[in-house]
C-alpha cells in the first residue's frame, strides 16, 4: 500500500490536512512537522507521497526530496512563485490558498499513477529470461519423456513441487534436471 506523510511547520496545519485526508478515505502513514521526522517514516515504507510546505523547520522541500527514496514522490503546497520558476523533478505543487477538491483530486490521480507503475513493475518481473524458460522447457521434456505426463501435467507438477519446497520454478526445474539426469 502507498503511504502518505504530511509535512508542515505548523503541527496544527499538518493535523488539518491529515483529518482532511481521512475524510476523503486516503490513508496517512505520518504526520510530521520536521524534514528529518518524515524521512523516518519513509524509512518504513516501500513507496508513498509526501504533502508539504515549503519551508520546514530544518529543510527546504528540495532537500526534503533529495533525501527520500526513490519510490516517493511530493505535493508541495505552497504560493506559486514558491515552486514554478525551480521544478524539481518528483514534485508536483498545488497553489496556496488550497481547495479541498484540487488537494484530493491531485493526491488521487497521483495514487493511481504509482499503483499503475507498481502493476508494470510486477509484469516486468515476471518474466523469464531466455535461459530460465529453456531450463524450464527441458525439465518439462525429461519429465514427460520419462513419466508419461502430458506437457500440462509436467507443467503442474513443476509448480507443485516448488510451491511445497518454497523455490521458484526455475531452481524445481533446475532440482528436477539435476536428479533424472544421474
């Protein structure tokens, strides 16, 4: 799950924009009021958004950024002579005064643009390099030619075995080579 940290000097004004947040059904992982509190929080998270001012008490936004993860990405809310002369790569800004629907509506569209960069990430993944799916191919054969199994049984019985012996198909297939070539 994508997590959001709230960053703002003002306690107050951080507590605000987290109770708006939840309102709206979004879940807020931090509520900080110091650059350095919000890189903790990063820490723990594998990817999210951080909401946050210009200035905090120890950090500029641009430090801010340089420091998180890679996986993060910011939603500066600040005027906008704050953040458009200098964009910074991984910063999104949203004009002071704020409106609730632009502060929800940008915060949405950028959860779903992370979340669609997750699902390609996981497909891309899951593909097997060329020498795995020969590795994988050849078992399939042994245990077909062998065992009289049908390709789609030699299939299954790959998966099986490495779901119950905690591998991955290709190091079963690798186990299986390596026991019926003998």
């Amino acid at each position: 799950m994508i997590g959001i940290i709230v960053v703002f000097p003002s306690r107050e004004n951080a507590a605000n924009i987290r109770n708006l947040l939840v309102r709206y059904g979004m879940t807020v992982s931090g509520v900080c009021t110091t650059g350095a509190q919000a890189m903790n929080h990063a820490d723990a998270m594998d990817e999210g958004i951080v909401v946050c001012g210009y200035k905090l008490k120890d950090m500029m936004y641009t430090e801010l950024r340089e420091y998180l993860p890679e996986n993060f990405e910011m939603l500066l809310v600040a005027s906008r002579d704050k953040w458009s002369d200098g964009e910074v790569c991984g910063v999104m800004g949203l004009p002071m005064p704020i409106k609730v629907q632009d502060l929800i509506g940008t915060l949405e569209m950028m959860l779903t643009d992370m979340e669609r960069r997750r699902k390609k990430r996981k497909q891309e993944k899951k593909k097997r390099s060329p020498k795995d799916q020969e590795l994988i191919r050849h078992a399939k054969e042994l245990l077909m030619e062998r065992n009289h199994m049908s390709e789609e049984e030699a299939h299954r019985y790959l998966q099986k075995s490495s779901m119950e012996s905690g591998t991955n198909i290709v190091e079963t297939a690798e186990m299986v080579l390596s026991m019926m070539s003998k």
